[in-house]
C-alpha cells in the first residue's frame, strides 16, 4: 500500500518538467515554440530568444523562414483612425532597447493598453520586404525585462529650509531613505527630522511614493501617480523652537493602484498578473526617444504648516527587480536544444496528437485540462525529457476579429 509521502512524491514528480510555449499560425503550416516569454536586460547583455519553428516542407517550396522581433510603442486605441494616421510607433532596436511598459487603462477602456510591446513574428516568405499574411504567419508577444544595475547608488538624503516673514530662524527639514534601490515588494524607510526655529506651528505630515510616467514621443507628456501614501498627526504638532524625529514606512504596490489610469506597469501578458513598472535605466540621454516611455520613483515629504507655507522635500529613488545570485546570461545547451527539437518532430509525426491541439484553453474544466496535459506528456516523454506544451491562447471576443498578438 502507498503511504502519503510516496503519493506526494508521485505527484510533484508529475509536474516536473519543462515548460514550452506553442502557436501554430492559423493555417497550420507554421507552428513556433518557446521556452518562455520573459526575456531579461542584464544591463549589459539581454537574454537570446531561442525557440523551434516546425514548418511543413511542403508548404515552404523555395522561399525562405524569416523571424524578427519588433518593439512597437502603443500611445493611443488602434481602432481610432485620423485621417489615416494610426496611434502606433514602431521603434528602432538599439543596444539600450525599452522594457516592456503598459498603462493602465481607465475601467471601461477597450482594446489593448498604451505601452511598450514586444512581438515575435515568424513566417515564409521570398525576401524580406515580402508582408505575410496573419494566417500565413505566427505572432507571439514576449516581455523584455530588467534586473538592477551591479552598482548602487548613495543613499538618498536632502535637507530644505523655509523661512517665514517676522521669524526669528527658519522652519528646517532633514530627510533620508534607508538604500536608494528597492525591489518591488519592499517597504521604503524615511526618516525624518524637523527643527522648528520660526513663529509657526507644524500641523502634521504627508508622506506620499509617486511614479512618474514621461512619455517620449513628439511632445513631452507626464503622468503622475501617487502609488502609496500616509498621512499622520502622531507627534504634532510642533510648536516654535521645537523638534520631531520620527521614522515612516510606506509600501508601494499594485494591488492598493488597480482603479488608476495612466500608471505604469511591468508589460502584462494577457491574464497574467504583474507589478508596477521598474524604473527606467536611462544610459545615454541622447536616445531617450527610443526607450518609449521613462519610468521614476520618487518619495515626497511634506511638512503642513498652520497658516500656509508648507515645507516640501523630494527623494528620487530606484524600483526594479533583483538580479539573482551568480545567474548570467543564459544560452541553452546544445544537448537541450536537440531535446526539444526532437520532441516538436514526434509531436508531429503522431498522428493522435495534432500540431495545432489546443493545449490551454480558458474556461476549460480540471479533468479536460489533465487529459490533455497527459496526452502530451506521453508524447514528450519519447524525447527523453519531459516538455509540458502550453498554448499561446487566442481571445475570441463577440464582434471583434481576433487578434494574433493576444497571449
């Protein structure tokens, strides 16, 4: 008889395995695979995208495969066409290429998000300025994202004073964060120490984390959001010829910023979650058209004063991701690569397993999904490894034509 602890065995060892990403192009004749969809700046390389691309050998005669990625910024709906003009810029690919960035739409919004996106297209074609048609060919969106740079900068710090008429010595305000760079998920230490020397009173304090959002197209335009605040009277207020020193934390995070429009997100892929954007590594000032859209951080603390005057500081900080320890650029082994390739081929040679199977479908119930999944794994399993296939899922909605992009 099984004991528990087998049977917990058994099953983790059923989820091991590879994760593949597959779309076939709606006439079947293209299929392309992916061993993800997130691809990371190093700062100072970015990951290769390596994949298979299965073709019928019939269906390519003569002409040639072509694959390219292009990084598209998106600053307005497609469907809203002036005069001709579309709200969509494809952008150039220099070395200091844009992470992906979404903004998130107001509730009611239709269609995709403006933003950054990335496309992996692969289609047959004689040359290269031959346009192939969305049956003929396979889109897939992917995400370029950033870890944080190797070095650091100094710890943020600023001090400000205010003077006000008919008093003896100004209002003064000393400010400091605990590091300048945070990853998404942490919580922002400011310590904060004032000294009042004026003949006025300090009400209370607002502590506010805004993101700055500066879109890089023909004319500058910003957004602003404040993704945490805090507001307190715990220790005011504060009188003539006295102090404060006190310490505040705040947490900026997506889940408490859904309902706001126009704040930066990581690219999302269609029914993933993600976070807010990270902030914008900006190496050369003189390519800043090319990132897209530049993403700051910044802290504001700011001293209410009775009788008007407010006393306000600003401390810019870094949100990104952390680089994992010793990760470097990965390049896949020769070894896997024959692996997956080998297992693409027996998929299609089966002939009880479709290229185009549908492997994920939303809304599918847990006992079609784990048919499928089985049926899969038997095929994969014949290459030695186990490659679980997941389907790049078409969202079909009522009275729209899908869209090959859609993830």
């Amino acid at each position: 008889m099984a004991t528990t602890s087998n049977l917990n065995d058994d099953e983790s060892s059923k989820k091991m395995g590879t994760r593949v990403f597959k779309k076939s192009s709606p006439n079947g004749k293209i299929t392309t695979y992916l061993g993800k969809r997130d691809y990371i700046d190093y700062n100072s390389d970015i990951e290769p995208i390596d994949g298979v691309v299965l073709i019928d050998p019939e269906y390519v005669k003569e002409r040639k495969v072509f694959a390219h990625v292009l990084a598209a910024f998106r600053y307005g709906r497609e469907d809203l066409d002036v005069l001709g003009l579309t709200f969509r810029k494809d952008l150039f690919l220099p070395r200091n290429a844009p992470a992906s960035v979404t903004l998130q739409p107001a509730p009611g919004d239709t269609g995709k998000p403006c933003g950054v996106d990335y496309e992996l297209k692969t289609y047959c074609a004689e040359d290269l300025d031959e346009k192939p048609h969305k049956r003929n060919s396979v889109r897939l969106a992917i995400r370029k994202l950033t870890y944080a740079p190797p070095s650091r900068a100094p710890q943020p710090a600023i001090e400000a004073h205010k003077e006000f008429m008919m008093s003896p010595a100004p209002l003064h305000l000393e400010c400091t964060l605990d590091k300048e760079m945070y990853y998404h998920g942490e919580s922002i230490t400011v310590n904060v120490q004032a000294t009042n020397n004026s003949n006025k009173t300090v009400k209370k304090i607002r502590i506010t984390v805004i993101q700055t959002a500066e879109i890089m197209l023909y004319s500058t335009t910003q957004y602003k959001c404040e993704v945490a605040e805090m507001e307190s009277t715990d220790g005011f207020p504060i009188n003539p010829s006295s102090t404060m020193s006190k310490v505040y934390t705040l947490t900026p995070l997506l889940d408490n910023n859904k309902d706001k429009r126009g704040l930066a997100l990581d690219g999302k892929l269609k029914h993933e979650d993600t976070n807010l954007a990270s902030s914008t590594i900006v190496t050369d000032a003189s390519q800043k058209e090319n990132l897209g859209i530049i993403v700051q951080y910044k802290v504001k603390v700011k001293l209410v004063v009775s009788m008007g005057g407010d006393l306000a500081v600003e401390l810019p900080f870094t949100l990104t991701h952390p680089k994992p320890a010793g990760e470097c650029v990965a390049v896949p082994a020769e070894k896997d690569v024959v692996v997956a390739a080998a297992a693409v081929q027996q998929a299609a040679n089966d002939q009880t397993v479709p290229v185009d199977l549908n492997l994920i479908e939303f809304e599918t119930s847990s006992t079609q999904q784990q048919q499928q999944n089985g049926t899969l794994n038997k095929v994969a399993g014949s290459a030695d490894d186990d490659l679980i296939f997941e389907e790049f899922a078409r969202i079909r909605l009522k009275g729209h034509e899908p869209d090959d992009t859609d993830v």
